[in-house]
C-alpha cells in the first residue's frame, strides 16, 4: 500500500507532514491559510483550521475560534478576513484601508482594536466549536471555552437568520461571491453579469504574484468583486439588497448545522437545545422547499433579485447532503448525482470537482470552475456516512489523503489527476487531513 494510515507523528508520515503545516501557518494566535497567497486569518478557514488541529494541539484549536470570535461586530457579523497587523499592506488585496472597517462599518459596530473585511464567510464555526470542545472536554471546561463562544455563536447566528433573510423565505443570502466561499463559481456567472466592473486601473490584485493566473479568477470576475464590496462599504455595511443576492445551498446548509451543533453547545452549558434543533430543521425544510430540485437531483442557487434559480451545477448543491433531517429520496438523489456523469465521483473523478464536469464553463485547474478542493471532499465524506453510504464515504477518505499528501497540502486539483493548482501548504487541506487520519 502507498500509505498506511498511521495516525503516529513518525517523520515523514502524512499526519507529521501535515502537522508542520500548520505548525508553519501558525502565527501565535490563529492560522493562515497560506504565507503566500493568503496571510491573513479567514473565516471559515479558520474552522476547519480548529477541526483539523483539535487533535494534535487543542489549546490552539480553541483560540484559533476565540480569535476570530474576538474580531466580531457589534451587529453580530464574523468578518471574512481578520488582518494581522505586522503582514505589509501590498501583501494581499483588497487590504484593510481598502474596508475601512473602524470608520465605514462603526453603525455596525465594527471592533475599534483591530482591523477586518465587512463582509461575512459560512458559518462552520459552531460546528468547529462542538467538535474542539470533544476533543478535549477537560481542557475546554477548565477554560470555560464554550461558556466564552456560545454567546457569540449566538450573535453571529442571528445576525445571519435576521439580517440576511433577503428573499423573504427563511434562508440567508449572501450578498459577495467572496461570502459564500467559492469565489468565481459558475453559479455566479449570471448573477454577477449585473455588476458593473470597476475599472481594471483603480486596484491592484496581488494574488498574482503568488498564484498562476490561468488557476485564479479573471481581472473582469476582480472588478465586480470589487465594486460589490466598495459598494456594500460606502453604504456602511448596511444590509439590503445590493446588486448581488444569492440564497446558496452549502452556506445554508452549514448554518443548519452548524445550528444543530448550537444546541448541543446550549445543552453542554445546562440550557435546552430543543429551540435550535427545530430552528435546524426549519432551515433545512425551507432549503428544500427553495432550492432543491428534483430534475437536476441536487440543489440550486436562487437569484434574489430575479427570484430564479440558477440553472449551473456547483459543488455547493451536493453539500445539504450533511444534514440529518434530509428527505430519504433527497438523500438518495444527491448521491447519485455525485457519483453520476456530472461530478462522477470513483469513476471519472478521483476527488469532487467543484463543478459540473459536463458544464460548459467546467475547466479543471480554474479555481472553483472545476478544480477539486478538500473542504468539499470532507464536507461530502461526512455526509455520506451520516446517510449509510460507507463503502463510498471510505473511498473518498482515502482519496482525499492520498491526493493531500501526493499534492504537498495543495489549495485545489485537478479533479481528474490530482495535479495540485493554486498554493501549497494550504491550512485547510492539512487540518482536514488530520482530522480524517484520527
Ligand atoms: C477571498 C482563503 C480564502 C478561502 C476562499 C477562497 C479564497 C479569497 C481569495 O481564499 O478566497 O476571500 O483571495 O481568493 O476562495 O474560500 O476562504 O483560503
């Protein structure tokens, strides 16, 4: 066999490659994605960050979270990006004077102390939280870790659940490609077709100097992230509907469950659980009344502004497999869908590509047009478990390992031959790696 899972930290072993990994992207209180492309600290990296090193170093698990939770507002929104002060501003764009958060987003009660993006990531942090605090109950009791996040937790749920409930129907919407995590989605190709790009001239994109442009988004995607945000910015990060509002499947699933993990957060701490369980389970009623759709067998984004569904087939329709109160024939359609033509999962793919392999914008190495990307594979790998499908929830495990060593913790693949694209030692890919090896 080419690798034995061993989860001892022998030299040379997956999980002590992995553990350098993050022991290299650890800053002294949170953990890069990446020195190069990214050094920051990101959102919902930062939770699968937390997952992955639960294991190995679960006092910094616990202020990976604390960290990021520090950084929040006062309206209860958990900024995507938390910058490091010591990092050069030309180091990664749009860089904090970009955001002006302390003086743009004060109505929403941006923290005065350090500086952050305004826009918001998905919401894997309770489920992050949950999972950090089993992984050592004792240390997290001593610490009143969950006594400390829950009330944040708390906040930042309901920012979502209020605030962000713009189509009307009990989902939130996101309201920046950048929030929902998968950049330059084909999913977003209509939707954003609205945004008028801001000139080429005014920013300068820095990923370039780390990235291989064929890999990343196009200068015409940057512009319209760009006045999206700029826009969302000079309107002081108040919410309503802007240019862009999407009501996507994964960031909605990920706060279903993430809500789930809430209750047993509240249940730990002596409260009840029952109210969130049933709030857990209207998301997830209201995830399949608007966006499921049968024809398709997966999941589609809908268009706030047009009221549409979006007729592309992105990663982010398989991921509601994670949630428990699925419908069975849901459940059964989203596995065939990912094993079926369109993402062909153990037989044309060795890892999940992040869109429609017969799509017409489908291209291997382009970032979220395509590529396979760790996250998703171990968001799938748990939701094939959680439905029974064991023999295919252990094949994806080996996958995602193998390709995760074999790619030096690559950012994405090719999904065809796990060739690594975009950074290596990437935060996540190592993280999730461990986790799977324990
Ligand atoms: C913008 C950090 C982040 C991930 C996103 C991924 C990428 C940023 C970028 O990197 O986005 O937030 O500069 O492209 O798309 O999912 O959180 O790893």
């Amino acid at each position: 066999r080419a690798f034995a899972y061993d989860p001892s930290s022998a030299p040379g072993s997956p999980h002590a490659r992995a553990v350098a990994v993050l022991d290299a992207n650890w800053t002294g209180t949170s953990t890069v994605p990446s020195r190069g492309l990214y050094p920051h600290q990101w959102s919902w990296d930062s939770a699968f960050i937390a997952i992955g090193l639960r294991h190995v170093a679960p006092l910094r698990a616990q202020t990976e979270l604390e960290t990021l939770l520090a950084a929040q507002w006062g309206d209860g929104r958990v900024p995507h990006i938390v910058f490091h002060p010591s990092v050069p501003l030309d180091a990664y764009f749009p860089s904090p004077d970009f955001w002006r958060s302390t003086t743009a987003g004060r109505a929403a009660g941006a923290p005065r102390t350090v500086q952050t993006s305004g826009i918001v990531q998905p919401p894997v942090h309770a489920l992050a939280a949950w999972l950090v605090h089993r992984a050592d109950p004792a240390l997290s009791r001593a610490r009143g870790f969950l006594a400390r996040v829950y009330p944040r937790l708390a906040a930042w749920h309901r920012y979502l659940l209020h605030r962000r409930d713009l189509g009307g129907g009990g989902l939130v919407s996101v309201v920046h490609p950048w929030e929902q995590g998968m950049d330059n989605s084909p999913c977003w190709d209509a939707p954003l077709s609205r945004v008028a790009p801001a000139p080429a001239r005014s920013f300068r994109r820095a990923d370039l100097a780390h990235g291989a442009p064929e890999d990343r988004p196009t200068d015409l995607d940057y512009g319209r992230y760009v006045r999206l945000a700029a826009d969302y910015r000079d309107g002081e990060y108040r919410d309503g509907r802007g240019a862009f509002a999407v009501e996507d499947p994964s960031f909605n699933a990920l706060l279903a469950v993430s809500e789930h993990a809430l209750a047993r957060i509240a249940r730990e701490l002596g409260a009840t659980g029952t109210a969130r369980h049933a709030r857990a389970e209207r998301l997830t009623a209201a995830l399949v009344e608007r966006l499921w759709d049968p024809a398709y067998g997966q999941f589609l984004c809908r268009d706030v502004l047009t009221g549409e569904a979006v007729p592309e087939r992105g990663v982010t329709g398989l991921v509601p497999l994670l949630l428990p109160g699925l419908p069975r024939e849901v459940a059964r359609a989203l596995v065939g869908t990912l094993t079926g033509p369109h993402f062909g999962l153990g037989t044309r793919t060795r890892l999940v590509p992040s869109h429609d392999l017969l799509g017409e914008a489908f291209d291997p190495h382009r970032y979220w047009r395509g590529p396979a990307w760790f996250n998703t594979g171990w968001l799938l790998e748990r939701g094939l478990r959680l439905h029974g499908e064991r023999a295919r929830a252990d094949a994806l495990r080996t996958a995602v390992l193998e390709l995760a060593a074999a790619s030096d913790f690559a950012e994405y693949v090719d999904p065809y031959t796990g060739e690594a694209c975009g950074a290596t030692g990437f935060g996540w890919t190592a993280a999730l790696t461990l986790d799977l090896l324990h």
